[in-house]
C-alpha cells in the first residue's frame, strides 16, 4: 500500500500491484470511513489478501510475509483510529459542517442537490435519536426536514431568491423533494427565458427570409372524427386535447388552426419537462443518446395511435381500444411498455364509448411528479378505485382525505417506534434461522426442486402476520401446510386485475349473478373476513385477561390500535372490529405481496447475472469475521444497512419487476398534465410502474439489463434516484410506508440465502409476470439448493 497526501482529501490510499497501481475507485476522506472501508475490504477478499489486515502478531525477521502483514495491520489499525470514532460524534460533525457548507456555486442544481442527499443520508445512518412517544418522532421528523429545507435554500445560488422566499413565505413549509421540485421547475423557466434571449438575433435573421405563407385548411378532413379544418394526424381525440378545449371548443374554426401549434408546444413543454428530469437526475449525457426520439416525426405520435399504427392500438368506432387490451391482457405489463416506449410515455387509451374506460396511461417523470407530489390534493385515488378495491373497505390504501391523513400518521407513528424496529428484526431473524433455513437444508440435503416463490410467499406471509396481528400462522414449514389465507389472497389480487380491464358495468353484473371472478372474489372474501375476525377475537380476549406479555404488548400493530381506541375519523374507531379488519387486510396485502413477489424476481435475476453474484458474494464476506470465513454465517442486520452492492442490487430487481406494477389516480377538476394531456375528472389516470423502470428515456439504452452498478454514486456510496423516477414504492405523500421494512427483511433473505447456499434454476423455465395486481412469476420459480459449506 502506498500513501499519498492531497490538498482536497488528506490521504489517499491505492493499493500497489506487480502489474502497475490499482485504484479501489474510492479516496479515503474525513466523512467516508465507513464505506471506504468496506470497498477495501472486499477489493482484500477478492485478491484473498484479507489475512494482512488481520494479522496482528509482529514476526521478528523483517523480510517474511508474516511481518509484511503485521506491517499492514499497523497501518490499517492507524487508518481506523484516526478516521473511526466510535462515537460517530466527529463524522456527525463534520458531515453537518460539510451540509451547511455546501453552496450551489454555478453548478447545475441537480448536482447541488445529489451533494446534499448524500450528506443527509450519511446522517440519518448515524442519527440516533431513540423516542417513545409516537407523536415526538413525527414531531423530530418534522423538525429534521424543515431544517434541511433550509440548508438547501440557503445554498441555492441568487438567482432563486425571489422563490424561495415564495417558499419560505409559505404557511406549511414543504417537504425537500418538494422544495426541489419547485426550485427545479423555476431553474427549467430561467433557462427557456435565457434561450429565448439567445435566439433574439436568429429571430433577426429569419425576420429577413420570406414569412411562412397562411395554409387554408378549410379543405382538411379528419377520417377519424369526421370533421373537417384538420387531418387524423392532428385530431385531438387522439394527440389529446389541449388546456383552453373546454372554453373553446365550439369554435371550430379555430381549433383547425390552433391544433397543431397546440399540440406542437405542448410537446415542447413535455420535452422540455423530460430534458429537465433527465439533466437532473442523471449524470450520463441522457438527451445526447436520445435527442433522435423528439426528432419531427415522432413527436406528433403523443397521446394516439396515429402515424405508423406499428404496435400501437387502433381506436375501434364501437369498442374503442379494448380489443387491443383484451387480446394482450395476458402480457399486459410488457404490452403497456411497448406503447409507451412507441408513444413516448403517454398514451390515451379510449374504451367503449358505452363503457366509461378512457385511460390515460403515463410514465413520464414529469407527470408522476405533478401528480403525485406538487398536485397531490387535486388527485386523489377517487371513487371508482375504492369501488374496485371495495374489499379493502376503508382501510389505508383505499382512502382519501383526512381518513387517509390520520390513518398514516397514526401507523407511521406506531412503525417508526425503536420497540417496533427492534421486534421486527428479532422476529425476521427467527424466521429465517428456524423457519427459511432448515427448509434450505431440507433441500439441499435431499437434492430435491422446491418453488422458491412459494418458500417467501410463506416466510413473508409468517413475518408480516407477526407483526401485523402477533400471531405467526407458521406455514413455513418443512411441510407445507395448505394456508386458506393465502388462497384467499392470491384469488383476491387476481379478481381485482379483471375488474380494471372489463367495463365496470360487466363485472357488476357478474358480481350480481355471482359469476366468473367476481364468484371467486365472493368466497375469497368470505374467507379473509372469517380468519381476521377470529384472531381479532382472539387479540381482544387475551388483553381483557392480560395474557399478553409486557414485551409483545403494543408492538403489533393490531394490539398497538386496540388500545389506541381513538377516533380515527368521524364514526371510525381503533378499537372498532370492522376497521380492524380493515387495517389488518390492508397491511397484510401491503407488507406480504410486495416483499416476496421483489425477492422472487431478485432471485432470478441473480441467477441469470452470476457476475452480480460473485460480487454480492464478495461484499458479504468483507463483513464476515475472518475466524467464520468459508463456514455458515448468520448476519448482523444492522451490519447489512451499509452494504452498497447489496442494495443497489434489489433497488435493480425493484426497478425491472415492481411489485406493485401499476397505479392509478383520477383528477378532481379538469387538468393539463406537464406532458401537454388533458385530464378531466371522467379520465382514470394510470401509471405503467413496470414500464417505467423500462423506458430507454428515463433510464438509458440499458434499461432491460440487470446492472446494480447503476445505484452506486461517484463517491461509492449508495446513488440517490427521485422516487419520480424510481417510482416502485410511490412518490409524494403516499409513498410506501413499509420501504424500510421491505429492506430490512430483503436484505437479511438475500444475504442469508446468497451467502450459505447455491441456488440453482431448474432448466427450461421461462419466468413471465402473472396476470394480477401484485407481479408475481406466473408458475413460481422451481430451484435446486446446495449447502455451499457442506463437507
Ligand atoms: C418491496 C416491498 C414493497 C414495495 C415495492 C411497496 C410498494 C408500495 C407502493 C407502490 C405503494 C403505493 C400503493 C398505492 O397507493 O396504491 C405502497 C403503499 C404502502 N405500503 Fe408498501 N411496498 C412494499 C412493502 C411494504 C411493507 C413491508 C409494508 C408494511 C409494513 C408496506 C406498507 C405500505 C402502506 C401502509 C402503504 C400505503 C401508504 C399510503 O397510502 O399512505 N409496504 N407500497
């Protein structure tokens, strides 16, 4: 190793090899210890040279290995002591000095901005504030938030002083990526208005060539709506109807001609939306690779099947696009990802004119940004989502308004306590060594093929049972047990995909002659309902007669709402049984699914990647005691937290298979989207959350492939995406209360699993998406497991 001393990071360690020097890619400085340390250890295992910085024992005779070594831990020990505080209390210095003394300085906003994401996100990792009462960690959270709104303001370079004293003058200070989004939105006005300087003098120019000469387009004729003044390639029944349509739309005179300079500057908005996103979020030259897609011709496809036709549904006088989506129900995900990649990430689909089914489906950032965030309260999940979920009665997701508001805070508050963080890892931790791993064993021991999907469906119904209602139905189990729980649930997920994609009217006939899905969905319910009511019984009996141990007591959330016993909102109260079941569906749906179905398709993905897992596999045993390397390991939750590869590698198998695939949201009053669409209260707005992880314009020509590489920063930390863009646990207000759950219980699976066994594919199976609201693999993933330590 080989010491140098720099002006900006006070040393520099690189590793010296025979061949030449060896960059680790990562320069040690005052604040990144931790992850440093880590890159270097797993760069030691690789090269099997982990021994050096373990060897303490001094050898007499200078020129052995043994004293090379000794040699090294010395320097390795020196490097800890003067970088590591135990305490944390000089990195939490030094990375708020750092935060405060960040400005933007002329960089590109979001430059400024990643900078300051990764400084709060390396102080969270050592915030260690412990509260009790539930509402003091809203009321800390609140508190931390604000003043981080503050740093970033403080930074921001003048040219954003007038907003953000908008922003400060503001009575409910908002969130920092909302802050952001409206600082980036005035960034996005200043440089169209400077461009609009820039092109004063070519205006001068083209004032001197001959004016473009008055097309009359009185002979114009639309073959689609049968009107005249405009042809089919600018119909806005099919590009989308502009923001002044409602107001002027007797006028036809003057929609022939406003027609395309509309929807020719609605595009500019959205290019201009995308060009922004892009620039912001990503390092790479994004709009370079793709400048050919807002080329002239493309562009005028938003929003309809016009132009080539190639792929993209035509809209049938009667059945509208529905044939379309009948005939592709069975691959809806990537059919979805083909028309928005061909319509540039919106699409209008028209149902039957009968049916009420128009579907405005979108993935572009800058329209999951706008409704989800900076327009939240004007697009609510509406009715008809809680008419299609109506199983989840008033639980969380199918709620709006203050029903919703209180519900969430009330669980966040009840999930951000430290006594239930700790219950959960304690009872992760038993399920997999008592419950996951003697099943693995199991296997490998007998040689035989097992549906991996179904072994997490089970651990994952099991963990998220425990500390949903207390009770562990145990049906991961070396048996297998039939659960009717679990039937209940996958008939339920798929039921409710058929009633997004047959009219409404349909399956409320099929529900009234119980028929069809909706029969299926009958008894599905009937079965959730009676085993919910009787642990809810159950739960209830053993707090009258205060069985429940101290310990356990109000740590599951349904024992933490029974005792709550507050109103919830108007009639609604904790303590009420119906309500219960409610919450206890919702978060059983919520934390069960997702969860499993994201390790499924993980799992697979490592299997066709076998470079990912060689280095998972390295980054795991850099945090394994030498003494216990090459023998069974159990890990250290908290030691996983800081593991980089790791996590980049599920945020990959998040991006390409969502869990949750889509979403929708309906417009209280009428609204033109950044993309330039027209959403009117009628239009069911949908979000493809799988073709969005799928866009080459949002995630590079290399989206379809598996590349944890992608979430890791510069610095090799973990990379920041904005949940716009890395949409799989929600945006805004919404977004997924359970993602540190979900991590928490992934990352001890993968690592586990990963570490101690082999898991091989069975041959000939061609994994493909379900047809239903949670993306399953359609016939599971049968594996083979081999005990990588077995003699
Ligand atoms: C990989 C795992 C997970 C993924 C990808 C995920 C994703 C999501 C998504 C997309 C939503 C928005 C759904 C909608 O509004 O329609 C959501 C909401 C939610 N998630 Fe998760 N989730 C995961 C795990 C969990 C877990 C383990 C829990 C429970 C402990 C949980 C609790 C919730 C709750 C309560 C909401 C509703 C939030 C609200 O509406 O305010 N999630 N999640």
């Amino acid at each position: 190793m080989e010491k140098t001393q720099t002006e900006s990071s006070p040393v520099v360690i690189q590793s010296v090899q025979s061949d030449g020097v060896f960059n680790a890619g990562i320069i040690l400085t005052e604040t990144n210890y931790d992850v440093w340390f880590q890159i270097m250890e797993m760069h030691l295992v690789k090269r099997e040279k982990l021994s050096y910085i373990r060897s303490s024992t001094k050898s007499s005779e200078e020129s052995s290995k043994e004293y090379e070594k000794w040699y090294t831990y010395e320097i390795w020990d020196a490097l800890s002591k003067a970088f590591y505080d135990g305490s944390d209390e000089l990195q939490v210095f030094t990375l708020n000095q750092k935060a405060f003394s960040t400005k933007q300085n002329g960089q590109p906003l979001s430059k400024f901005y990643g900078e300051l994401i990764e400084i709060f996100r390396e102080l969270d990792h050592r915030d260690k504030v412990v509260m009790k009462d539930p509402e003091d960690v809203v009321i800390y959270r609140r508190s931390v938030e604000r003043l981080r709104v503050h740093i970033f303001l403080a930074g921001l370079d003048e040219e954003f002083n007038q907003v953000r004293g908008e922003i400060l003058r503001k009575e409910i200070i908002s969130d920092l990526e909302e802050c952001y989004s409206l600082i980036r939105r005035e960034d996005a006005r200043q440089s169209k208005l400077n461009k609009k300087v820039d092109s004063e003098t070519s205006a001068m120019i083209a004032r001197q060539q001959p004016q473009r000469k008055f097309v009359d387009k009185s002979s114009l004729h639309c073959t689609h709506c049968k009107k005249n003044g405009h042809t089919k390639e600018h119909c806005f029944e099919i590009i989308g109807y502009p923001d002044w349509w409602d107001t002027r739309k007797k006028n036809t005179k003057h929609e022939s001609k406003t027609a395309v300079a509309e929807s020719t500057s609605t595009t500019d908005l959205r290019k201009e939306s995308l060009v922004q996103i892009a620039t912001s979020v990503s390092s790479v030259p994004f709009m370079v690779v793709h400048s050919d897609v807002w080329g002239p011709s493309k562009v005028s496809t938003i929003g309809g099947a016009r132009c080539n036709n190639n792929g993209i549904p035509k809209n049938f006088p009667v059945g509208g696009m529905l044939p379309h989506l009948l005939l592709n129900v069975h691959r809806i995900h990537d059919y979805s990802t083909e028309v928005l990649e061909k319509t540039q990430c919106t699409f209008l689909f028209k149902g039957p004119w009968f049916a009420n089914m128009d579907i405005l489906a979108t993935v572009d950032p800058a329209n999951v940004h706008h409704i989800m965030s900076s327009n939240f309260s004007n697009f609510p999940k509406g009715p008809e989502f809680k008419r299609i979920f109506d199983i989840l009665g008033d639980g969380i997701f199918n709620s709006d308004s203050d029903l919703w508001k209180n519900q969430r805070r009330f669980a966040q508050a009840l999930m951000n306590r430290h006594s239930f963080y700790k219950f959960l890892v304690k009872s992760n931790q038993a399920k997999l060594e008592k419950g996951l791993i003697p099943i693995l064993d199991h296997m490998s021991k007998q040689g035989t093929t097992v549906d991996l999907q179904d072994l997490f469906q089970r651990f994952t119904f099991d963990s998220t049972s425990l500390f949903v209602t207390g009770y562990d139905p145990g049906c991961l189990s070396i048996e297998f047990p039939k659960v009717r729980f679990l039937m209940a649930l996958e008939d339920v997920e798929e039921s409710i995909f058929y009633r997004h994609v047959v009219p409404e009217s349909l399956w409320k006939l099929q529900r009234w002659l119980g028929i069809g899905e909706e029969k299926k969905l009958k008894k599905a319910k009937e079965t959730l309902d009676s085993v919910i009511f009787e642990l809810i019984q159950r739960k209830r009996r053993e707090i009258n007669e205060e069985i429940l141990s101290k310990e356990i007591d109000g740590v599951d959330l349904l024992a933490s709402y029974m005792h709550e016993n507050k109103t919830i909102m108007g009639e609604l109260k904790c303590a009420d049984d119906n309500f219960l079941r409610d919450t206890v569906l919702n978060f059983m749906i919520a934390g069960r699914d997702t969860t499993s179905s994201a390790l499924t398709w993980f799992f697979w993905l490592i299997s066709k990647n076998p470079k990912a897992e060689t280095k998972i596999r390295e980054e795991l045993t850099s945090i394994v005691p030498a003494e216990k390397l090459g023998k069974w390991w159990d890990f250290d939750t908290q030691k996983l937290n800081q593991l980089v590869y790791l996590h980049g590698a599920l945020c990959e198998a998040l991006r390409l298979y969502p869990p949750v695939p889509f979403q929708h949201k309906v417009p209280l009053v009428p609204h033109t989207l950044p993309s330039g669409h027209r959403a009117v209260p009628r239009t069911k707005i949908l979000f493809s959350l799988y073709a969005m992880g799928r866009m080459k314009s949002i995630w590079g020509e290399d989206c379809l492939e598996f590349r944890p590489e992608r979430w890791i920063s510069e610095s090799g930390g973990i990379k920041w995406e904005p949940s716009y863009k890395f949409f799989s646990f929600n945006a805004g207000p919404r977004t997924c209360l359970g993602k540190e759950v979900a991590f928490t219980q992934m990352k001890a699976v993968a690592a586990g699993v990963i570490h101690n066994y082999d898991i091989q594919v069975v041959e000939g199976q061609r994994p493909g998406p379900n047809v239903s609201i949670i993306l399953y693999m359609k016939h599971g993933l049968k594996v083979r497991v081999h005990d990588r330590w077995a003699k």
